[in-house]
C-alpha cells in the first residue's frame, strides 16, 4: 500500500507521496506514472484531486518534487501545490518551518506558520500586455506572463458572465501560446489592493477551485498596468484568499511571494485498486 496525504491549498486538492525511497515505482504493477497520476486522480472512482505531488531528494534543497496534473502532465510549478508541499514535509519531518525545495521552475523559499504557508516564487518572465487573441468572429484583450507556468489573464467586469470552461480551451490551445498552451484566467479588479479571479487550468481542463500561479499573474499584471499595489489579495472560486507580495521596478518583478491556507484533509493509504 502506497501512504498519503490528501491537502487542499485554498481549494485545489491534490494528492502527496513521500517518494524519497522510490515506493511509488515499485508499487505501479506494470503500470505507467502517468496511469497512476490519472487514475488516483479520477474522481468517484478512485481517491480524486487536481494532481499528485511526489516528494523526493535534491542534492540542492531540502527536498524536491514532481508535479503532476489530473490529466498525467508534469508541470514546472504549482503555486497552491508548493504550499501544501511545504506543509507536507514540514509535518513529515522532511523539512524545518523554514525550507527551500527543487522544482522545474528553480529552487523555491517556503515558511510554513500552522497552516498558513508562504513561498517565493521564480522571478516571472515573458509579460506581453494588451495581447489580442481571436476566436472566430470575436477577440479577446489578454494580458500574458509566465509565472512559473504560462497564464494569460482576461480582465472582466463581471465573472459571472464568463464561459470559463468554453473560452478557457479556446484561449488554452489558441495558436498564440504554442507549443506549451497558457493557464487562462478572468479576472475583475475590485479595488487597488483586491481582486476576484475564476480560472481554466491546463493540465487539469477545466476549471478548478483557485490557482495559486494564476492568482500571481493577475496581482502582477494588474500592477503592471498601474491597477494594483502590493499586497493583492486574490478571492478564488473557492471563496478563500490568497494574498500576493511582490516588487515592481523598471517593468521587472522581484520578490514575489504567495501566501494561504494549506489545509490536511486526510491521511491514509492508497489500494492497488485505488490504481489498477
């Protein structure tokens, strides 16, 4: 049997594995990684989340990690995933309160404080405003920065009238993003220190309950075009917050920082039939 973790990081739920021994290859019985991520991920007929997180060693950090969506795909970084990370090796011993981890975006800082964790993410990179994207006889202004994964955020008055899931793969696989795709994110500004935002998720394709990466893009572009200050608090689907630090000077973003809730649902151990 494989141990576990169930967390949610203020409402995207995933999946960790302490896999420093390498039990979860072991227990696959012929099965692929992807096959496994893709079946404990199902839900109503296995354990059910938006992704899996594999902690391992790093020769650099405290530990590292392997992210994998729902739908198999490895990606470079998580925000809400990195929290619960965080947390997860705290609790497990892995790591001290205050602790570094690799990942395919760089090495990430994280302070976990109870259940509260707040990581510094990887300088962002590639921001192009006022990006117009067609879609048929309408077009869209999107606004693009990779944040440790691409997202491409849609600002809008109104988010109840958004077609997340319809425009949000539109938009996901439009011609402009490839090969990789983007993350989509609508977003309403309510103030200068407050936003609401409702995001499609690559790799999970659909909406989810927040992003924390997502949440980031939209503080920073905001504050790009002058919208917003640091701190940002970011009201997600879920209906819980993420607060947003970070440093703008001459157009370049330092010190960026996410902070939430990362919240232990269950523990427990996984079936081989959870998976096969």
């Amino acid at each position: 049997m494989i141990e576990f973790f169930k967390m949610s990081g203020s409402g995207n739920d995933f999946i960790l594995i302490d896999n420093r021994d390498g039990m979860v290859e072991r227990n696959l019985a012929g099965r692929s990684l992807v096959e496994f991520v893709k079946a404990v991920c199902a839900p109503h007929v296995s354990l059910g989340a938006d992704g899996v997180i594999l902690i391992e060693t790093s020769d650099r950090a405290d530990f590292s990690w392997r992210f994998f969506n729902s739908d198999g795909s490895e990606a470079e970084m998580c925000g809400n995933g990195g929290r619960c990370a965080a947390r997860f090796a705290f609790l497990k011993g892995i790591a001290k309160a205050e602790m570094t981890f690799e990942t395919k975006a760089g090495i990430i800082d994280a302070e976990v404080r109870d259940s509260q964790v707040k990581i510094r993410l990887p300088d962002p990179s590639g921001m192009r405003l006022s990006v117009t994207i067609p879609l048929g006889k309408d077009y869209f202004q999107g606004h693009f920065i990779n944040t440790g994964v691409p997202h491409t955020v849609i600002f809008s008055e109104d988010l109840s009238c958004c077609d997340v899931k319809g425009w949000g793969r539109e938009i996901r696989h439009h011609e402009l993003f490839s090969p990789a795709g983007t993350n989509v994110d609508f977003v309403k500004i309510v103030d200068d220190h407050h936003l609401e935002i409702r995001t499609y998720e690559r790799g999970v394709e659909g909406e989810t309950l927040a992003c924390g990466t997502g949440s980031v893009a939209a503080a920073l572009l905001s504050g790009a075009m002058g919208k917003t200050c640091s701190p940002v608090e970011v009201k997600v689907a879920s209906g819980e917050v993420l607060k947003v630090f970070f440093e703008l000077a001459d157009d370049r973003f330092q010190s960026v920082y996410l902070e939430g809730m990362a919240r232990v649902i269950c523990a427990g151990e996984l079936w081989e039939e959870a998976y096969t």
